[in-house]
C-alpha cells in the first residue's frame, strides 16, 4: 500500500533561516505529491502540488518543493523564515487504498520559529 | 471564490442530540469531501460525494450521516454521537472529472465539535 513518511515530528528554526522538511513517499508509479499547511484551529491550505513535468515546483508563500524520483522524495523548502510560518504541515501522496484512489497523509510536521 | 466555508465554526452537542455541520463551495467543484481529524493527527477520510453521489464511505459510524443537497453544498447530519467524536471536522472540494486534478483538495477551515 501507498504510503507516506515525514522524518520529523517536529523542527525548530530562527526566523530568517532556511528550511527544510522531508518527506518519503512509497508508490510504483509516478506520484501525485501535495504539500499543505495548517495553522492552529484552522483548516488545510494547499501549499503546491506535484503532478509531472518540471521536477522543481513553486508554490504560494515562497515555499517551493523538489520531487526526486530516486529518492522518493518530496521536500519543501522555504529560503528564510518568517514567525507566521509556525504552523503543522502535510505531505500527501495519492494512494489506492480500500478500493479506491484516496489523498494519504504523512503524520505531520510541526515547525516552531523563534525570533 | 477560492473558498470553501463551514458552519458553524464551533459546536458543542449531548450525546442524545441531533446536530448538522454545514459545507459550501462555490468554485464548481464537483467533488466534496469529509475529514475528521483528531489533535495532532493528520485528517482522516469520512465520505465522498462525486457529482452529488455518494462515492467513497470509509466505513463510517450511521451516527454520521451525510448529504450533498446540490452540487454546492454538503452536510453532515450527526445523531447520538460519542465523546470520541470530538474532533474537528474538515470539509474539503476538488475539481472532480479525471486526472490529476480529481484528487486536488480545497480545504473549509473546519467545525470544531465537542460532545458532552
């Protein structure tokens, strides 16, 4: 079955640094990848999405993720940080799963910013 | 409108009442979706509607009932719910038809439903 893994519960950046979060996808063919951000209390924003062609895709808020294919990878990557981007944030592959294609979450990683 | 709303935002319910979440869209999306999702959870499945059908139930209690009265529209209709119902629950549309874009989700900000 289709799967997806985010390494890491949880990062803690300085404001103004890089970022990076990693995500792991087990699939057979080529993927339909999706990231997206969830502030407290609120709910899921799409950030970008992955469907063919350019390996390296941009999406809203300055984040930008690369898909590689040897790797099965789907990393997001933010330049420099800023406070509002402290939030939980979701890898989803989609997946056939019960009988039918479906978005699969990883668990989420939480990323706190300091000042 | 790239929005997709929810009411109300917070409810709280007995367990032997009968309550209903609201969903709307107005993007001409043709897929609707359901998601409870627990603290520090990712979202989980519940129904989907494609062209106002029922399409996916992901074996779901019949304490929650869903509706898709037109193409805009999805309710959730809940009747003598647990404690462990509580949870936020996460409406969501995509584009629908065929292809990648089928599975390209736009979330609600979500009902946050405590039962007592």
């Amino acid at each position: 079955a289709q799967s997806v893994t985010q390494p890491d519960i949880h990062i803690t950046v300085s404001e103004g640094a890089s970022l990076e979060l990693r995500c792991n996808y087990s699939y057979g063919a080529t993927p339909y990848l999706f990231w997206y951000v969830q502030s407290p209390g609120q709910g899921l924003q799409l950030l970008l999405k992955y469907f063919s062609g350019d390996t390296l895709v941009q999406g809203i808020k300055g984040f930008e993720a690369e898909f590689k294919r040897s790797q099965s990878s789907f990393n997001l990557r933010k330049p420099s940080v800023h406070w509002s981007d402290a939030a939980e944030y979701f890898c989803a592959v989609v997946g056939f799963s019960g009988g039918y294609n479906k978005l699969i979450f990883g668990a989420g990683t939480r990323l706190a910013v300091h000042p | 409108d790239t929005e997709v709303t929810q009411t109300p935002k917070h409810l709280v319910m007995g367990m032997t009442n009968k309550k209903s979440l609201k969903c709307e869209q107005h993007m001409g999306h043709r897929a609707m979706y359901w998601y409870k999702q627990k603290a520090k959870k990712p979202p989980e499945l519940m129904f989907v509607y494609s062209y106002e059908k029922l399409s996916i139930n992901e074996s779901v209690p019949s304490r929650f009932s869903p509706e898709c009265p037109n193409s805009s529209l999805l309710n959730l209709h809940l009747h003598a719910l647990q404690p462990e119902d509580s949870a936020l629950y996460l409406c969501a549309s995509s584009p629908g038809g065929t292809g990648a874009s089928l599975y390209e989700q736009y979330f609600g900000p979500g009902t946050r439903l405590t039962v007592t």
